[in-house]
C-alpha cells in the first residue's frame, strides 16, 4: 500500500474511532458533524470528503460492532454438531455480546430497526443479513433432523427482534425485576431459547439418552 493510500486509510480510522467515543458518550443524535470535526482538528469538509453523513458514519461504526458480534457467533456455533444445539449457542453468545459491548448492541440494534436513517440502500440491505448465521444454523437443523420444517429466514429475523426486545428488557428493568420478582437477567433470556427449543426442535431426548 502506497504512503498516501496509508495516509487516507488512518485518517479514515481515526474518525470512525473518535466518533465512535462520542456516540458512546452522548448518543447518535446528539453528536455532531461539526462536534467531530472538532474533537479531530479536522475541517468538516475533511470528514465529508470520508463520509456523506452523520448515518453512513454510524453504520461504520455499527459494522465494527457487528464483526466482533460474527466473530463470537461463529466460535459458538463451531463447537456444536447438531444445528439446534447451535441455535442455542448463537443465543447465549449474542446474550453474552449484549453485556459485554452493550453500546455496540444498542447501536446495530437501533439501525437495524431504525427507518430514519440517511444511507445508501445497500449499506441498509447488508445490515439485515447480519443474522444469515443464525438462519444457516436453523437450516443445518432442519437437514440433520434437530429443528422442525420452517422458513430459515423468516425464524431468524422473528428470533431477532425477539430476542432484542428480550435484551431490551433486561437492560431497561433487568435490575428492578431481579430486586423484586428474584428473576436474575440470564434466566429470562435462558427461558426464552428454552421456550425457542421448544417451539423449533424435534424430540430428540430418547436419541440422546441413548
């Protein structure tokens, strides 16, 4: 790589992880570009000439989010044979990626399910694929006789918005219903993939009993 395409790529780098800090601190809609520029000692025309808005800057960031979210979920998945008992992994492992980056959850979160964004269609088309693991670990369930005859995408986008608002829950009341209703965060969300298991997988008890 050339010195000037270095140059440009560590620029690039730089706005993405300063912005990045102040989404974090003070949230998307109340970061400017102006605020960026600022906190770079850039001029605004320089971030424009790296991205086109505000949205295109926080889907970058979304992205970055979303490589370390791909990277646990297949790790999960890999140490699982029959694709039930992947679905399962991929569930406690986004639960796990929820708390353990949680400003990285809420951000995919709100873009995926935002519709006030100003990007590109293709940068929004790539983000729904974001669950396309999930739907291949449903679809190796179905081949290997673990999870029930259904439509792999259509289960792995109901299963994410359910598991966000679950997700949603824990963090909004989480501590409020562990005080007073002694239910802790890791039962509610694991008594929703028992209720998932429940709902997709064939009866495989005597097979494994075996």
């Amino acid at each position: 790589m050339k010195k000037r395409e270095q140059n440009k790529l560590a620029r690039k780098t730089r706005i993405i992880e300063v912005a990045e800090k102040l989404f974090f601190e003070k949230g998307l809609r109340n970061v400017t570009m102006d605020e960026i520029a600022g906190r770079l000692r850039y001029s605004k025309a320089t971030v424009y000439s790296y991205f086109a808005s505000k949205d295109e800057l926080f889907f970058e960031i979304c992205q970055r989010g979303n490589a370390i979210l791909q990277k646990q979920l297949q790790e999960a998945a890999a140490k699982h044979p029959l694709g039930v008992d992947k679905v399962r992994a991929l569930g406690r492992s986004f639960f796990e990626f929820a708390l353990n980056y949680p400003h990285y959850y809420k951000f995919i979160s709100y873009f995926v399910s935002g519709s006030d964004f100003s990007i590109d269609e293709g940068l929004e088309i790539k983000m729904l694929h974001l669950d396309k693991i999930l739907a291949d670990c449903i679809q190796k369930g179905i081949d290997d006789g673990s999870i029930r005859q259904v439509n792999p995408q259509l289960v792995s986008k109901c299963l994410w918005a359910m598991a966000t608002g679950v997700l949603d829950m824990i963090f909004q009341k989480g501590d409020l219903m562990q005080k007073n209703l002694g239910i802790e965060k890791m039962s509610l969300f694991e008594t929703f993939f028992q209720l998932l298991e429940q709902s997709l997988a064939l009866n495989l008890a005597a097979d494994r009993e075996v």
